[in-house]
C-alpha cells in the first residue's frame, strides 16, 4: 500500500513539498509484532527511500547483535533470517564474516564463544543521523538546523561523562526498555548545541553530539 503523502517539510534535508511518515529507527531493527510507539517523522520520498537498502543491512545487524542479548533479539533474529537465507549473496558475506571469541570467566577458564560480525559503526551514520534529528523534532517541535551535523562516537560503556550526559536527558523508549533507548538534550544558551545517545538491545550505543559534553552539566569534574 502506498504511504499517503501530504505538503510538508522534510526534517532530513529541509526540501519542502510532498512528504511522507518515516520510522526512526527503521522498522527492521524490532521484531514483529512492531512496538505501537515507534517514533515517525516527515520526510519526503527521497530521504524515505534512499536508505532502503542501509535499512536492511541494519536490520540484519541489529538482529544478530540482539540474538545474543535477548528474547526480543532472538525473536528478531527468527524474523530476519528467512530474508538473509533468500539473499544468497548477502547470506555468505555475513556467514564468511563471523568470528569466535572465547568467554572466559571469572576463574579464568573458558565457559564458551561469543560469535560476533565485524562492521564498521560509521557505516550506519545516517541512520544515527535520522535518529537524533527525529528525536529533536520529537521533543523540540521543530527541525533540527539541516547545515549542522553530528559527530558522533560509540561508548562500550555509560559511565563518566557518557553517564553525566544521560543524567540529563529526557529518555524515550520504544518497545521493551531494553529494545530501544534514547534521549536528547541541548545547552541551556542554544538548542542548536545538542548531544544525545541511542541505546539498541542494551548491545550498541552510539553518542551524537555537536558539543562538548561540559556544556551540558555544571557538575565539577571529579575524573582524575
């Protein structure tokens, strides 16, 4: 079925005239059946479009990251799996991929394998930037500058800065709580100086930001 569309401004690219709603983050990333307060966007049939292909590549990621995490993920992964099968070629890329890392535990012995991809988090950057700005929109009500962009980073760990930064965010969770986590905030002088965080499956997250995180608390620095 077809996406109705009406005139409007899409908050991607700032082009005005025949938009549509688009998902952030796509639908690929949740199992069915999808979360009821999934975030939607205006965006026109370009930017809607455009990333069709990336969709699915972050989709497939998000599913074999998960699998490992959850039982959201491994239901996810069940869904994602017979369209992998079906693309031979993309299916023998991510099998070829795959590589073992030992678990080992506290006694030092080892307990099992972890199976992980390798990618490359910046490939999925304009996915993140759909994220934060539809975020922004979300809970600013109007479009993010479309000449500022992010810089992005990607924490293996919430603590430190990264945990004064989420202390001062408005959180917004789609799904279960674990499934997708997110938060926005800007600097008391200006909207436009933003940072934010997204948390998929308690698995990956990714900082955005085009700020330094000081401008974002007044709390002393007590890291040595």
């Amino acid at each position: 079925m077809a996406k109705r569309k009406k005139q409007g401004t899409c908050i991607l690219c700032g082009v005005n005239g025949d938009i549509t709603r688009e998902h952030a983050p796509p639908k690929v990333a949740f199992p069915a059946p999808r979360p009821q307060n999934t975030i939607t966007v205006p965006s026109c049939s370009e930017c809607n479009g455009g990333m069709s292909d990336l969709d699915e590549d972050f989709g497939n990621f998000m599913a074999f990251l998960a699998a490992q995490g959850s039982p959201e993920g491994i239901k996810l992964w069940a869904d994602r799996l017979p369209g992998i099968r079906r693309n031979t070629r993309k299916f023998n890329e991510i099998i070829a991929s795959i590589r073992e890392r030992p678990v080992v535990g506290s006694d030092g012995q080892i307990t099992g394998v972890q199976h992980l991809i390798p990618f490359t988090p910046k490939k999925f950057t304009p996915i993140y930037d759909k994220c934060f700005r539809a975020l922004y929109y979300e809970k600013f009500g109007k479009i993010y500058p479309i000449d500022l962009e992010f810089e992005y980073f990607y924490p293996r760990n919430l603590t430190g800065k990264n945990g004064e930064l989420l202390e001062n965010l408005f959180t917004r969770n789609i799904g279960a709580n674990h499934v997708f986590y997110c938060g926005v905030a800007h600097a008391v002088e200006s909207e436009d100086v933003f940072a934010g965080l997204l948390l998929f499956y308690e698995r990956f997250a990714v900082v955005g930001m085009t700020a330094d995180l000081t401008k974002f608390t007044d709390k002393p620095n007590t890291e040595a």
